[in-house]
C-alpha cells in the first residue's frame, strides 16, 4: 500500500523539509517491497531521482510518460506470455484426460 502523501502539499513552500518528507516516505515504501525486487524498486528510484535534478519540470514529465508507457507495454508482454503459457497447460491437461 503507497503511504499517505497529502500533508505534502502544506511542505510546497519549504524545499528542504518537502525533500526530506518525500525521500522518508519512498524509503518507507521501498522497505515494504519483497526482498527479491527491492533492488529493482530502487534503481527506479535512482533513475527517477537523477532525472528529476537534472531536466525541466516539462522534460521530467515527458521522461514519467515514456516510463509508464514502457512499463504498461512490459506488464501487457508479460500478461500475454502468462495468457499463452496458461493455454499451453491447458491444452496439455487435456491430452493426459
């Protein structure tokens, strides 16, 4: 479950404490991740983090639009793989009956 951000938005006019509440709330969030994609979760972090310093606030939201569209691509790959390796079981349960 992602924490609860809504206080942010009171931190907007205080950089430094919007900055340490944000980055406690990811790492927060990230320790709740299994053991096994945690490291996964926090190269994203990474990645995102180091785009969000270094690129205009409309380049860092082109950058979040091309990573959710990557990332709704893998998720529909790998539902499709899941769809025809189900059918493939299915199939093959049926030739042993």
């Amino acid at each position: 479950m992602l924490p609860n951000t809504d206080h942010l938005f009171w931190l907007r006019h205080d950089a430094d404490r919007f900055e340490a509440e944000r980055t406690r709330l990811i790492s927060e969030y990230i320790a709740t991740v299994p053991e096994e994609h945690r490291a996964s979760v926090q190269a994203f972090q990474n990645k995102i983090d180091a785009a969000r310093s270094t690129m205009s606030q409309d380049q860092f939201l082109t950058f979040l639009q091309q990573e959710s569209r990557e990332l709704a691509e893998n998720l529909s790959d790998q539902f499709l793989a899941i769809t025809h390796k189900a059918q493939d079981i299915k199939r093959e349960l049926r030739s042993i009956e």
